[in-house]
C-alpha cells in the first residue's frame, strides 16, 4: 500500500455517473478532484465526499479548453496530489439527423469527447508515467455502434474506443492501463433531457428502454461507478485497452 491516498480526476462529475464515479472512487480511499463547467455546481459532491471524511477538491473547467486544462490539472497536483486516476466523463448530445445537423452541433460535441478527453488524458499522463503508475477510464457508449439522430455522437464515441487503444498501447509500459466504458441506458438528466426532446415522459422512456434490455432495467449511474472502481484497482493492472459494454446485455 502506498502511503498517501492515490488521486483522481472525473470530468463532468458535478452530477449523473460522474457524480457517483467521484463518491464510489472517495469510498475506495482516493482524493478526488470535481471536474466540471462550473466550480459551483460541483462543489456539492464535493461537500459530500468531504462531510463523508473523504477528501476532495472542486474546479470549474471546461475540458476543450487547452490552457484551462492544463491549470486545473496542476491545481489538482498542488492541493491534492499528483493526479494518477483519470476518468474522462465529461459529455453532452446535441442529436439530430444527419440532414438537420448544424457544424455546431458536430463541433460542439467532438470538442467535448474527443478533444477534452485528449487534453485532460495528455496533461494527467506525465504525472503517472513519471511514478510508474496510473489508470485512465475513457467513457464510450453503446452508440458508438450506432444509434439514429447520433451522428456526432456515435462518431465521438466510436472515437473513444480508438483512442482507449492507441494510449494502452503507447502508456502500457509505464504501468498505465487505459480502458474504455460503454454503457447503455443510465438513468441521468442526460436521459431525461433526450425523453423531454422527443417530447416523451421519462417514466414511459424508462419502462420502454428496460423491455429491450436482458436484465430488465435501466442502469444507475452507480453500475457504471462499480466498473471504474474496478478499473482503478491496484489488481487490475493487466487489463487494458479493452472496452467494457455495461448495459445490461451483450451489444458489443
Ligand atoms: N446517461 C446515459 O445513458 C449514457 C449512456 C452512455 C454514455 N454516457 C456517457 O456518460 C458520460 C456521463 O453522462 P451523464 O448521463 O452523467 O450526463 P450528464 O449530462 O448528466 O452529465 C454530464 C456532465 O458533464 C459536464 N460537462 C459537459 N460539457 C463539459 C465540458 N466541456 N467540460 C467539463 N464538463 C462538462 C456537464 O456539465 C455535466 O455535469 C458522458 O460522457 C455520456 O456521453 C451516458
């Protein structure tokens, strides 16, 4: 056992999986760093891990943006401890059929994915590689097999899975695994601002989804949490470059 907690970082966890990848990872004995647009918002699961007796720290940043990435990841070093966990969340949608797809919207959600995923992994790596130890958590989705009105979106995340790769390949000897999560359905504002899209009621969205799923349900941000946990592990250091579907059955 080292002796001072290993540190992570999830984007986007000021609320849905990221929020319970954070609280799960600070239950597993790690500092935790709340990565998300607005320091404010995040400051609630960080309260949350603290009041727990965890520790963690809150920073407003917006994963594309290069030079505040690279602060904020050094702030993360400074106060909390060099970073050696990084679990890239951070995500939005902005569906629509390919003929009614605005460049924005392309742009917008390429730049959060894949971008953000690329600065956040790039400026964390050197810490791990540095101490011959770290572990990246990249989420996908089981639209990157493809889903209607998800263009940018199955793109991005099909993106992801490439990307999850070439890093295993490239940090594998530096003792950094870099495995990808793709989950299916997961109860989230982000589902329930796709049901209120389609002008659905969420409840209705949810009983329709979970027919279609082997297990009966729709997941909970906490099964996508349990699977970073055992990403994060000391003991899973010779699983990498591999993409889990967490989805309630086999969609790979
Ligand atoms: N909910 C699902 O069913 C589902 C399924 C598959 C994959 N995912 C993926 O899981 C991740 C989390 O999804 P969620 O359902 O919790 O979504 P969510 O919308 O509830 O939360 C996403 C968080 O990311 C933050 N964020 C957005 N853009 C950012 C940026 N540029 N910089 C920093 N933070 C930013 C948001 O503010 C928000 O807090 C996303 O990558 C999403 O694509 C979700």
């Amino acid at each position: 056992m080292t002796e001072s907690p290993r540190t992570a970082i999830v984007t986007g966890s000021a609320r849905g999986i990221g929020a319970a990848i954070a609280k799960r990872l600070a239950s597993d004995g790690l500092a935790v760093a709340i990565l998300d647009l607005d320091e404010s918002a995040c400051s609630v699961v960080r309260d949350e891990i603290t009041n727990a007796g965890g520790k963690a720290i809150a920073i407003g940043v917006d994963v594309s943006d290069e030079e505040r990435v690279e602060k904020a990841v050094t702030r993360v070093a400074e106060e909390i401890g060099k970073p050696s966990v990084l679990v890239n969340n951070a995500g939005i949608t902005r569906d629509n059929l390919l003929f009614k797809m605005t460049t924005s919207d392309w742009d917008s959600v390429m730049n959060v994915h894949l971008r953000g995923s690329f600065l956040m992994s790039r400026a964390t790596q050197r810490y791990m590689t540095e101490s011959g130890w770290g572990r990246i958590v990249n989420l996908s989705s089981t639209s990157a097999l493809g889903n209607r009105g998800q263009a940018n979106y199955s793109a991005a995340k099909a993106g992801i899975q490439g990307f999850t790769k070439t890093l295993a390949i490239e940090l594998g000897k530096y003792g950094v695994t870099v495995n990808a999560i793709a989950p299916g359905f997961i109860e989230t504002d982000m589902t329930a601002d796709t049901a209120k899209r389609m002008g659905i009621d969420f409840e209705d969205f949810k009983k329709g989804a979970a027919r279609q799923i082997p297990v009966g349900r729709v997941g909970q941000p906490e099964d996508i949490a349990a699977v970073v946990s055992f990403f994060a592990r000391e003991d899973s250091s010779f699983v990498s470059g591999q993409v889990i579907y967490v989805a309630g059955g086999p969609y790979a």
